[in-house]
C-alpha cells in the first residue's frame, strides 16, 4: 500500500483539498434536532458521511466523541469505517502526546491496529518533538499519516509557539523537526505534516517541510479561503472547516452544498 503522503496527494488530486470536519458539538446537535447523546450523535455523523462521501478527507473531531464514553467511541470507530468504505480517508483529530511507554499506546490507539485507527492523526509535540517518535515510528509501519501541531490560531498558543529559542521560534523548530523526518524517509510526498491556523499572522516558513499543511480555522473562526495562497511557501495545504459548513444541515443537501462550496473555494490549492 502506498503511503499516506501518496494517498493524499492522490486524494487531493482527484477530490480537491478541502478537509471537512465532523464536530459534533452539542449546541449543532440541537441545532440539527438531534438529542445530546450516543443516538443523536449516530445521526449527526452518519449525515456527514454521506454529505462528504466524495471529499478527498475528513477530520472527526474525537473529544466531541469521547465526551460520550464508550459508546461515544463505539460512534467514531462506526464512522471512520463508513468514511473509509466511501473512498475517503479520514484524519482523527485527537492531539495526542505523551512520553514512553504511554506515547506507545497512544500509537497503537491511533495509528496501529486498532479499530480507532485512521489514515493520519494529530499530534502535540509539547513535551518535546522526540516524544512523539513512537507514534511516528508506528504510522510509518503502517502506512499512516501524522499532523504535528505547530502553530495553531488561538491565542494562548502565542506565547509557547512564538517563543525564539536560538535563532528559531518554537514553531519554526517543530516544522524543521519534521522536514528532517520527511527527507530521512527519502519519501516524494511526505508523510508527516504540520498544523498552522489560517489566522496565524506570522506562519513558520513551510517551503522545505516535504509535507503537507493542515490550515483549520477557515469560515467560521476568521480564516478566508483566498488569503491561504503561498501560506508560509507550503506546497500542499489542506484548509479544513467545520462550523461554516456544519451550521448548513442537517439536511444532506444542504450540507454537501455547503461543502462544495467551500471546496471550489480553496480549488486554486490543489
């Protein structure tokens, strides 16, 4: 099987690169008439399938998953499935990071053989980017994909991620970080990627990651769709959006116009 990057760059190829997102936030749950719980979130997700079915990836917000306990969980393993059996690959969005042996497990959770497995996942390099190497070890055996934080649109993340530390910011010290992993894997289309906000007003300098860019923040959170050109000099981005296209359902239609429409709005990326 090909790796991630591959897959991707074959996805966005054909599909575009637009990522949306499956928020099942409570208040959209309402808003959808849906009930505050492990059926209403069924629901919601299976309307998204559906409505993105055509996408080239999805990014399911896991802690509005996890916030239900098991059966919550029972909800994401059913529509990362569903996603996959429509052609899509799917992109968890659980920002995990930790040390050890409880990295590892975090790995296995998300980028090894278990049922909660996707195509790629997000991580937090905040206890050191060397933490993070179980999980970047086990997705490359596999074929998966791994979104570093790096730095991200909300404000209190400023005073970490924009920190000099030497000559770089903490932020530009992570893309660096993954470049290197990029090029060691002598990969045409990395693999490892970044996360840098669409609202970021200084992004790290991208031209030399060697893979690709997740931009969430587009539409609802300020990010506009024709500002995302030559962010940083990154080759490939994905700008993902949630709310500006979520608050259009729930009827399918609705939403996968919603969709569509963003999509033609960032084709220029591809």
């Amino acid at each position: 099987m090909a790796g991630f990057g591959q897959r991707l760059a074959d996805a966005v190829s054909a599909r575009g690169p637009l990522c949306p997102g499956i928020d099942p936030h409570p208040e959209l749950l309402r808003a959808w008439g849906l009930t505050t719980d492990a059926s209403g979130l069924a629901a919601f997700c299976d309307i998204c399938v559906t409505a993105f079915a055509d996408f080239a990836i999805v990014k399911p917000q896991v802690a509005f998953f996890e916030a239900y306990g098991s059966a919550g969980f029972a909800v994401l393993e059913r529509t990362i499935a569903a996603l996959r059996d429509a052609g899509v690959l799917v992109l968890a969005d659980a920002k995990r990071g930790d040390i050890g042996s409880t990295m590892a497990a975090y790995a296995a959770a998300w980028a090894g053989d278990s049922p909660l497995a996707a195509d790629a996942v997000t991580a937090s390099p905040y206890l050191g980017f060397g933490s993070l190497q179980p999980l970047l070890d086990t997705a490359a055996e596999r074929g998966r994909g791994v979104f570093v934080l790096a730095a991200t649109s909300n404000p209190e993340g400023a005073s970490v991620q924009r920190a000099v530390a030497g000559a770089r910011t903490v932020a530009q010290s992570i893309v660096d970080s993954v470049s290197e992993v990029n090029h060691a894997a002598n990969d045409a289309m990395g693999s490892v990627g970044v996360v840098v906000g669409a609202t970021v007003t200084e992004p790290p300098d991208l031209s030399t990651l060697g893979g690709p860019v997740l931009v969430p923040g587009v539409g609802a959170q300020g990010g506009r769709p024709e500002a995302l050109g030559g962010l940083g000099g990154a080759k490939t981005l994905l700008p993902a959006v949630s709310r500006e296209v979520l608050r259009a359902g729930p009827a399918v239609g609705d939403l996968r116009a919603a969709a569509e429409r963003m999509r033609d709005a960032v084709a220029y990326l591809a």
